[in-house]
C-alpha cells in the first residue's frame, strides 16, 4: 500500500536585510511502503536536536501531519510549546497555516533543554505530539599564557590557560613545529584542556620549537598565539639535596652545610638560595643571594645562636638568571654548640609578714628561653645580702623557687644560671625594708581582651625605670586569690603586654604590675578582669528580710565569683501577684537589697532577682510572700485607744461604786441577821451573877426604867418546869435552826419592826472574826423605853441598836402581824416581861409597873457587867418609833404550856463561855466595840 508522504520545507530569503519570507513548499511524494513497517509521526519540528550558543535566538517549526488532523480534527491554532515542562507564553509563537506553528526564543540557559510541541485536543485532554532536545553552550576561547617547562632529561611540559568554560565538549591539541619543518599533534586526554607534557625521548634540545594550541566545539575553533623556544633553555633543574648539617669546633654560632647539586647539562652552571629558621618557628632567614651565587656544594651559615636547633633548606637555577628556579629542598636539622647563658633569669617574690619582727619571703624565678640558656642549665646561684651588714648568704639551687624567713629590713638579691660552659650575670632584686615607703606606680592601668589573649597596656611613670613585672591570679573568691600565682617580666621600654598562659576565659583574674627601679619594685597596681565573659552560672540567693502591709524588704547574696562568669552589671527584680503583668525594677550592681513599695495588704506575690553581665541574666528561684493585713502600728493604733477607753470606763465605775458604795450595799449585799444560827439557850451561870450584881448595886443599871436588853425569840415551855440546865436549852437551838431556812429574807429588827432603825453591822474584821470562831457572837436589837410609854404619849427616851448577826429574822420577826406581842401600831398600856434567869424560871411583868424583883434580878450583876449594860444605851433616839410600844400576849397552849414570845431580847449565842461576844454600842454610829464574855 502507498501512502502519500509530505515533507515541508521552510525556506528564507532575505530582502533589503529587512524581511523575512517563510515559503512551505509541499511536495508531495509516492512512495510505497508496507503498512505493517511503517507509522506515521503526528508532527515534526525543525530543526532536530540544535546545538544553539548562549544568549543566542531559536526559531523552530511545528508541522502537523495531515492523518493527524483528520483524525484529531484539530489545527495548528490549537498548538501550545513548552521548554522545561514551563508553558511558553503565546506572545513567543504563532501560527503559519492550519499545519504550522513557529516559534521564537532566546535562549538564557546553558546546558540542555527539552523543547516541546503540544495540542489541545479538548477542554481537558492535552497530547504532545513531539519534542527536540536543545542544547547550549559557548565556543571556545582563544587560549592564553602558553608557556613550557623543561625537566631535564625527564620531560618538557607545557601549559595554558583555557579561558571560559563552554559547557559542550571542547577538543584541545597540542602543535610543536620544528626548524626542519616538521609538525608533530597532540591530542590531549578527554578532560584536560589545559597542559601536556612531552616526554624526553621526542625533546629536541639546542633546536629552535614553535609551539601553540587549538581548540574545537560545536560552535566554533580558536589557537593561541605561537612560542618559540629552545628547550634547554626553560631547564628547571632538580633541587639540590642538604646531606649535613654539623658543627663548627669551638665556635658555637657556626654552622657547615653541605649538599650534592641536581643533574644539568655540563655547560650548565648554577647559583643557589640558602635559607634556615629556628626550628618550632616560621620566620626563615636566607643567607644573602651574592655569597651564594657561585656554583658550590657547601657554605658556613654564621651569626647563629648557641646551643640552637635549625632548619635548613636550599634550592638552584642557572647563573645567568634566565631558567626557572628548582624547587626547595627538604630541610635538614642542624644544633649549634653551646655557650654561656646571656643573662640571669628574672626573678620575683611573695612576702608575708609572720610578725612585726620576722616576714616570710617567697622567691621564684623563670626558667631561661633557650635563645638565653645558650645551653643547659644546671644550677643556680642566690646570694642574699642585708643592707648596712657585712653578712653575706650563698645559696646553691637547683629548683626554680626558694623560701626564706627574713627581717624586716631591705635586702639584696642576686641571682645566677650556670651551664656547662659558664655563669650567666647576676639579676638583682630588692626587697625595700618594710618602714620604708613605695616608689611611684604606673599611671594608668587597662586591661582588655585581643585575639584569645588578654593585653596589658600601661603608661610608664615619671621616673625612669629598669622594667616591669605583671603578676595575676584567678580571683575564685572576692579580694582573694587562692590559687597560684603567675607573673612575667617585660622590658623599660615596654608599654604593653600579653598574658602568654594560665588565662582561661569565664575567670575572674586581679591584674597587678609593678615598675621596678634598678630592681626596687614600685607601688602596685592593680585591675580585674575576664578573658571572656558569659552569664552567670546560678541567679542569687534571695531572703525577705521583712514583709509589711504595702511594702517588703528583699536582700539576697551576692554570687560566688567562680560563679558570676563575667561582672554584674545589674540586679534586675520582677515580681507579680496572681495573674497580673509583672513588674521589673532595675537595681545598681553595688546593692543587694530593695524595698518594694506601693504592694496590695494581704496579697501573695511571686518575686525573682536576675543577675546580668554584658552577655545576658540568670534568674533565681522565685519566692513567694503575703503582705500583711496591718501595717506596723495599725493593730496599736486600734487596741490601744479601745484599752485605755475601757480602763477610763472601768476606772470611773470603780471611782463611782465607792462613792455610793452604802447604797450599793443596801441593795445588793444587806447585812441580815441569821436566827438559825443563834444559841438563844446560852444562859450561863455568868448571866444570872452579872444580873444579881448589878441588883445588889446601890445606882440602878437602867436609872430612866428601860429595858437594857431585850432578846426576842420563841420558845415553848411549860408553867411548872424550868429550863435549868444546858440539856434543856439545846432543843429550843435546833427548833431555832429549823425555822431559820425559812426567814432567809428577813431584814430583822429594823426591817420587820415599826420600831427599827436601819445601822450598818459590825465592821468587815468583826464578821471575819466572828465566823472563824464556831460558836460566834449573834446580837439582836436591844429596846429601851420608859415604864410611862403609851400608845398616845411621847416616851421620854428610845435607844435602839441594831445586832451584829446577819443571821435570816425568826419567823414572828418576818411577820409582824402574827406576833404574840401585837401589832406595834395598837399598842398596849400593858405589856408583859418574861425574863430568863440563871435557873431557867420564867416570870412575867408587866411593862407599866416596875418589877418587884429588879433588884434581885440585877443583883447579881458585878460592877464589870454593870458597865457593859450601861454601853448598851443610846443616846439617839428614832422618830419613827414615837407613839409605838412593844406587846406582849399570852398565847394559850392545849398542853398548859405558856408559849413566850420575847422581842428586843439578845442572847449570846455561844455555848461556851470562853467565847468573845459583841455587845451593841451606842458609842459610836455604825460599829460596835468588841467585849469579852
């Protein structure tokens, strides 16, 4: 089967160098294939596979076959071009016919690219109907510097410089043209493009050569610029080789070098570089070029130090200076011999006074640089010398320190290195007497890192000085330096100086320098500072030193200086209650303590210090507090006024109970006569003489007829027996006792009786005294009146007493109106008496007749008795008692017992007669004097 093929081909005139004309020619040609061997491709694009220069314009073409637009039933409108997989803007093509598509690029990268010709069949379906491979690149540029070597014997080696890379295969060859005419190529290795070596055999030499290299790539060719040369005379020959190095006798700063000369032509003369350095250092030195320029295999190398290890090495070239210098040679090790040491080795001290009579001296001295030992050194030499004395001390040392115990005077240290071959000069030290002052310091002190080191830098005083001397130590602690101490000497002419060891950075170290006068150390002075500086390690340590209400005192201790790591700059406090923005407070390095003011009573804060150096703060842990409710004085400030009111309201109420303390009495604590308690049997034998005495008496006890003691009580008793002995007077006690629980109110005589006066009792000591005795004294009222008193009449005299008991009144007492005598406000023109005597008969008179037997029953008083019933009376008398008498009436009993009811009648009321009794007195108001029985 034939398929008809169309080839398209874009042809381009150019008109007037303006237009461009694309003509598609379309021939179409029969050619039969086998449709089993052939598919047709559904586009082309020309051209295929484009080696383009970078930076350069590409125009290609998309044709579309005509089956695939039939099938496709699509155009050249609907191609799209893509490089990279990146979709090229439609600004950058267009469309020739319903088969072509062109476009236009410039090209801005180097290397490959794929290139692309894609259709859009539908909205979502895309088909890329073909693609080239671009590749871009640079021609190669012309190469440069063409120069060749000569290794004699070995090879002759040219080299060039290739210029810009091309980024596509470049060949390179080598061309060399001989006199003769003859043209020898050489290709170089794939990769090298920029040497080649010709080896000996093909070396041409005393022959003029023409030399130059081309190079080929795709885009272009270039060729460098030809050199004539004849081969022996760009001859680098082989270094020569040092085979000793010795020494020179006696002589200890000579050295012999000896060497064996490279392979050269024999016409060929050389000249050489010989050069040498101390060895562990980089500074060469090189013998001068005229001593050397002749053509030799050995030199002596002078002005060397003794005892000193060098490095030597050497390289040639031809005399006449136009050939190429070898390379240098391996170095050969050379020692010089040794020599006296050029000086003493420095020295320095550490004193410490051990009293005012001795000190302790520590001297120390550095081992000699090996540019000063001159050798090994074996010893040294101290003499010490005291000024203004002839004693002198030498001390052979073999170590680098020394300890001595010394006075206090000024001494004169000398010091000396011995080697093998001599004794160095005497380094001398003074140590100033301590009573003497310190010459002048330096005057200006800094210290500052540089470079991992840390420079002294210092102004030098007035005086001239002989040198000077930097100590330091690490300070772990603050003005104390425990650890050792270094030091290092520097020259009088010197003005700065680094530390060369034992400086570690984050230490703190103390800087001294001393100037020294002809040896004599100056004042010191001296700084701190730190290689290097960081945070510190931990914050401080913070303690409340005191809290209050809106305010509270915060101090914290100062870092440990092996834990500052660098100088505090600042003390920064933040601190905050509960959830509210924190507070910061920015404190001076120099203080350690703060008071926090303007806080909230009763509120728990949260505080932290932070320690800054220049590379930042280290925070401590955080405290917590509470302020106080009250601030100082406020809690006084409210108890006190409230105590002193109170003592001033307690004051005034004491002050004012014992103003009205009788009204007080009256009516809280009234003395009140207890009748239970009272022994109205005690009758004694004592009673009834005192009463006949005072009978037998020529003057009458009671002259105006009163009754001098009238003791009420109840009793039973029969008409025909008597209360004769003791026996019989207890029952009438306890039928007392038992009525009293009921008559605990009674207020006696003056409260139950129109007759009372109200009197104060006995006195405090009186009631003590009374109830520490078991059997005490009980006082009843006593009545006085006239014989002539009658209801309607005034009497001529009343005395009323008030007992001392505060025994409760009996039950007829309370009861006035129950009484057997009447009531007081009807009073009787007759009243009955009963009277007690010593046997214990009772007799009944009548209170307006005088008793047949008042003689007889006062008879038996004694004088004594006599006087006591004469105290009784009182002289006062009561107005309320006017018009009123005492009753007595017989109270009948079933039993023919006379049932007797006696009032104003007192008893003792103590059985025993030893007992001290109280007697109302009329003597003097509210107390009563104490009578014994």
């Amino acid at each position: 089967m034939s398929r008809p093929v169309v080839v398209t081909t874009r042809i381009m005139f150019h008109q007037w160098g303006r237009l461009t004309l694309v003509v598609n020619l379309y021939i179409q040609i029969s050619v039969c294939f086998r449709t089993d061997s052939f598919i047709e491709r559904p586009a082309y694009i020309i051209p295929e596979s484009p080696v383009i220069k970078f930076g350069s314009q590409l125009e290609a073409s998309c044709i579309l076959s005509d089956s695939f637009i039939k099938e496709s039933d699509v155009d050249a409108n609907q191609i799209f071009w893509k490089l990279k997989e990146n979709r090229i803007p439609e600004d950058h093509f267009f469309t020739v016919n319903s088969t072509v598509s062109n476009i236009t690029l410039t090209i801005s990268i180097v290397g490959s690219a794929l290139l692309t010709c894609n259709v859009q069949l539908n909205e979502d379906q895309v088909t890329t109907v073909f693609g080239i491979q671009i590749t871009t690149g640079l021609p190669p540029d012309k190469p440069k510097n063409l120069s060749c070597i000569t290794y004699y014997d070995k090879n002759m080696t040219c080299s060039w410089d290739p210029g810009r890379y091309t980024y596509l295969p470049t060949s390179y060859r080598l061309k060399l043209s001989i006199a003769s005419g003859e043209l020898r190529p050489y290709e170089l290795p794939n990769g090298v493009n920029n040497s080649f070596a010709i080896l000996y055999p093909h070396i041409h030499y005393f022959v003029l050569n023409t030399i130059w290299v081309e190079a080929n790539n795709d885009l272009g060719s270039a060729k460098s610029v030809p050199i004539h040369l004849d081969p022996v005379d760009v001859i680098k020959p082989d270094p020569p080789v040092i085979y000793l190095v010795q020494q020179v006798d006696g002589i200890s700063t000579v050295l012999d070098v000896k060497w064996v000369n490279p392979a050269v032509p024999v016409t060929y003369k050389l000249k050489y570089n010989l050069r040498y350095r101390i060895l562990d250092t980089q500074e060469w030195r090189q013998v001068p070029p005229e001593d050397t320029e002749s053509h030799r295999e050995s030199f002596l190398v002078q002005n060397m130090k003794p005892f000193t290890d060098y490095a030597f090495t050497i390289r040639c070239k031809k005399n006449d200076g136009t050939e190429y210098w070898s390379d240098w040679s391996s170095e050969e090790i050379g020692k010089t011999l040794e020599a006296k040491p050029l000086r003493g080795p420095p020295i320095w001290r550490t004193i410490e006074n051990l009293d005012t009579q001795k000190r302790r001296i520590h001297f120390m001295w550095k081992e000699l640089d090996k540019s000063d030992a001159n050798g090994i050194i074996l010893g040294y030499q101290m003499t010490i010398k005291e000024k203004n004395s002839l004693k002198i001390q030498r001390i052979a040392i073999k170590d680098l320190e020394y300890n001595i115990t010394l006075s206090q005077a000024e001494y004169e240290i000398t010091l000396i290195a011995s080697n093998s071959v001599g004794n160095s000069s005497n380094e001398t030290l003074i140590v100033p007497a301590t009573w003497k002052s310190a010459l002048p310091p330096v005057k200006h002190l800094s210290v500052y890192p540089q470079d991992g080191q840390l420079i002294v830098e210092w102004k030098p005083p007035v005086s001239a000085v002989s040198g000077y001397v930097i100590e330091w130590c690490e300070e772990s602690r603050k003005d104390l330096c425990p650890g050792p101490l270094y030091w290092q000497r520097e020259q009088k002419t010197a003005n700065k100086a680094f530390l060369k060891e034992n400086v570690m950075p984050f230490k703190r170290y103390r800087i001294t320098i001393y100037p020294l006068y002809s040896g004599r150390p100056g004042a010191p002075l001296s700084k701190l500072t730190y290689l290097q500086q960081d945070r510190p390690v931990n914050g401080p340590l913070v303690h409340l030193k005191h809290v209050g209400k809106k305010e509270v005192e915060l101090m914290w201790n100062e870092i440990p200086v092996n834990e500052q790591r660098g100088f505090i700059t600042n003390y920064t406090i933040f601190y905050k209650n509960g959830n509210v923005n924190e507070s910061s407070i920015v404190v001076n390095a120099k203080y350690q303590e703060i008071i926090l003011n303007s806080l909230t009573g009763n509120t728990l804060y949260v505080v932290r210090v932070m320690a800054s150096t220049v590379k930042g703060g280290t925070n401590s842990s955080e405290v917590n507090f509470t302020t106080l409710n009250f601030a100082k004085g406020e809690i006084e400030a409210i108890v006190v006024p409230i105590c002193l009111g109170f003592l001033l309201i307690t004051m005034l109420t004491i002050l004012l109970c014992f103003n009205k303390r009788h009204l007080i009495k009256k009516y809280v604590w009234p003395n009140v006569p207890d009748p239970a308690n009272s022994r109205v049997v005690e009758w004694s034998s004592s009673t009834g003489n005192l009463i006949q005495n005072n009978l037998s008496s020529k003057e009458p006890m009671n002259p105006d007829g009163f009754i001098s003691d009238v003791t009420i009580i109840e009793a039973d008793v029969d008409d025909k027996k008597y209360l004769s002995n003791e026996d019989e007077i207890k029952p009438l006690t306890s039928l007392k006792k038992g009525k009293s629980t009921s008559e605990e109110h009674s207020s006696g005589i003056g409260g139950s009786s129109c007759m009372s006066s109200p009197r104060q009792s006995v006195s405090d000591s009186d009631e003590s005294e009374s109830v520490q005795n078991t059997t005490s004294t009980v006082q009843y009222s006593t009545v006085i009146v006239s014989g002539s008193g009658y209801r309607c009449q005034q009497p001529s005299a009343q005395v009323f007493t008030r007992s001392e008991s505060t025994q409760p009144l009996l039950e007829n007492e309370e009861k006035p109106d129950e009484h057997a005598y009447g009531n007081f406000g009807s009073c009787s023109t007759e009243v009955k008496r009963q009277y007690f005597k010593q046997n214990g008969s009772i007799r009944e008179t009548n209170l307006n007749e005088s008793h047949p037997n008042e003689a007889e029953i006062l008879g038996d008083m004694n004088e004594d008795d006599s006087f006591r019933l004469n105290q009784m009376k009182v002289s006062d008398q009561s107005p309320d008692l006017e018009g009123c008498c005492p009753t007595v009436e017989d109270i009948p009993s079933s039993n023919d017992q006379t049932v007797v009811k006696l009032e104003f009648l007192g008893f003792s009321a103590g059985l025993e007669t030893d007992q001290q009794s109280y007697m109302p007195q009329a003597v003097k108001h509210n107390s009563y004097m104490p009578q014994s029985k």
